[in-house]
C-alpha cells in the first residue's frame, strides 16, 4: 500500500490494496459459505485437520520470529515476559498493554541499532493531510464502540471489532490471531473449530493474512454474514492500515532514522512474538491437540512446513484430506 502510495497517490494505494487483497478475499468468503452449507460427520473430520494445520503453521511463526526477532537475552526475557502475561490475563487490552510496556522497555534496556543508510520512499502527502488522517484514525477508534453500543447496531458492532482489531494489531500476519479470537470467538459470534479451520485454509490461499477477516465476516452467525458481512469484515480490518499509512507518511522518514524509535521497535518485535506464542497455546493448542493422534499429525505438519519446506498449500491438502479419512473410519 505504502508503494502504491508513493507510485500513484491515494489511487494507487488503493489499487494495490484491492490487487493484493482480491483474490484471497474472495477465496477466503467463498470457503466460508461452502462451510455453511455443508456439516456432515465426513467434513466436520476435513474441519479438524484444517485446525491442525494451524497448530503446525502457528508453531513455524512462533519458531522463525523467534529466531528473528529475539536473538539475546534480553529479548528473549521480554518474549517470555510478554507470553507469561497474556496467558495469566488474557483480554485485549492486555495485548495493548504489553506491546506499550515492550516498546518503553526496549527504549531502557536494548542497545541502540545503528543507522543504516537507505533510499527514503517518496511518499508525498503534506503535514496537514496526515494530521487530518491521525485524528480521523483516533476519532473511529473512539467514537465506533460509542455508536455501536448507544445504536444497538450489529453492523457498526462488526465494524468496531475488525476495525479496532486493524488498528491494535503490531507485526501484521499471524499477530492477528489472539485479537481476532477476542474479537469474533468470545462473543460467540463465530465458533472455534470454523475458526481455527478458517484459519488453516488461509494458510493455503494467497495475499495477506488479513483476508482471513473476510471468512469470519462470511461465518457470522447473525446478519450481516454472507457476502456482505465478509466485506464489511475486510474492508474494516483494512481501514486503520489506510488512515496510518496516509497519516504517518509525512513523518515516516524522520521516525525510522530515531534510535530511540528503533529500539522501541525491537521491543515491541519481542513481546509480539511473546504473543504469539500465548495464542499458540491458547486457544490453538488446547482446543485442537486433544488426542494422541492430533499431535502425531501436527508434529509431521510442522517438520513438513519447517525442514522439508513443503508448500502451505499442500499441507493444508494433505491435513484436510487426512482427517477427512480419519472422519470416515471413525
């Protein structure tokens, strides 16, 4: 988006958004209603391998961040820390918290990166206009939970959740997990085998992650759902992205040559990963691994993805097809 911005303007960065986004989009509803209209014993076995696939691919992200991003002592302490408080209180906020706390600390506590030298990104949006589009970004965050609750309104309720959601979530890719189980699974507005299962098949589609809000939206169980419900979905955990990206890009350059910046991203980096691996426990672990023969396949998914680099996709084939097996034996 930030390249189409630079490229062509606010065009361009829309154009970009919907040319990344599209077609996993569409994928992503159109599996959503097959699940829907299906639910015989034999899918529900595919469902579950699907939801094994995530504990393996959820295993692989914790496992090459971690390498990644947390390379000594100290960051690994903040991981550790981070993982530690999400799992003894988990709530969003909690995962606000913790990224505030992780960036402070990484200020106090890392060493300072060196600059490194780069071509700046002509992103070519005046002072004025990315105030306008930080204060409209604050204003929705603020006001949406505010109408929701005083309209009574399930629409502006699912735009509140993934927008708030989009705006909250640090890292991108698989960091939109934990938020997304709060915002959708713990009101009972989607159920978490179709969740977790959704989440393995975005594993297996192409684009960003964030398309897996196009499921959820697909999967409500009250209006909207569908198609409709799907795009309000996607279109809402998009929208912070849009507001940031158009906001900060006329300060963008002077943040990424601070030190103290840098370091602050570094802790964040640590205590998502930290994150991360608390979703990965719970809800993944706990609600998917509950016979021997759940963790035998995952453990195979997961050297299949991390040693042998077998693509997603097939995984993701082979796990549903397997458990679509198991469904049938029994």
């Amino acid at each position: 988006m930030a390249i189409g911005l630079a490229r062509a303007g606010y065009a361009g960065m829309f154009a970009a958004w919907l040319g990344f986004t599209l077609p996993s989009a569409l994928l992503m509803m159109l599996f959503a209603l097959g699940v829907h209209a299906t639910g015989a014993p034999i899918e529900a076995g595919a469902l579950h391998g699907l939801r094994i696939v995530s504990v393996a691919v959820i295993a692989q992200a914790v496992w090459g961040m971690a390498r990644t991003l947390c390379p000594d002592a100290r960051r690994v302490t903040l991981m550790a820390a981070a993982a530690c408080v999400a799992l003894l209180a988990p709530a969003a906020w909690t995962q606000v918290a913790v990224i505030v706390v992780a960036g402070a600390a990484g200020v106090v506590l890392l060493p300072q990166p060196a600059r490194d030298a780069h071509e700046p990104l002509p992103l070519h949006v005046s002072s004025r206009a990315g105030v306008l589009w930080l204060l409209l970004f604050a204003a929705l965050l603020v006001a949406l939970p505010f109408a929701a609750r005083v309209l009574r309104s399930d629409t502006l309720a699912v735009v509140d959740a993934f927008f708030r959601t989009g705006a909250l979530v640090f890292g991108g890719g698989h960091v939109v997990l934990p938020l997304l189980q709060a915002a959708v699974v713990a009101p009972g507005w989607v159920g978490d085998s179709a969740f977790l299962a959704g989440y393995g098949v975005a594993q297996a589609v192409p684009g960003p992650l964030f398309t897996f809000s196009a499921f959820l939206g697909a999967s409500l169980r009250d209006a909207p759902n569908g198609w409709l419900g799907g795009t309000i979905a996607l279109v809402s955990i998009f929208a912070p992205s849009f507001l940031l990206i158009g906001g900060t890009a006329p300060f963008w350059e002077r943040l990424r040559r601070s030190a103290h910046m840098q370091a602050a991203l570094a802790g964040v980096n640590a205590a998502v990963v930290g994150l991360l691996l608390a979703a990965l426990y719970h809800p993944v672990w706990t609600d998917t691994i509950v016979a021997p023969r759940d963790l035998a396949a995952a453990l195979v998914a997961f050297v299949a993805l991390v040693f042998w680099r077998v693509p997603p996709w097939a995984v993701v084939i082979a796990s549903a097809a397997l458990g679509w097996l198991l469904g049938i034996a029994g």
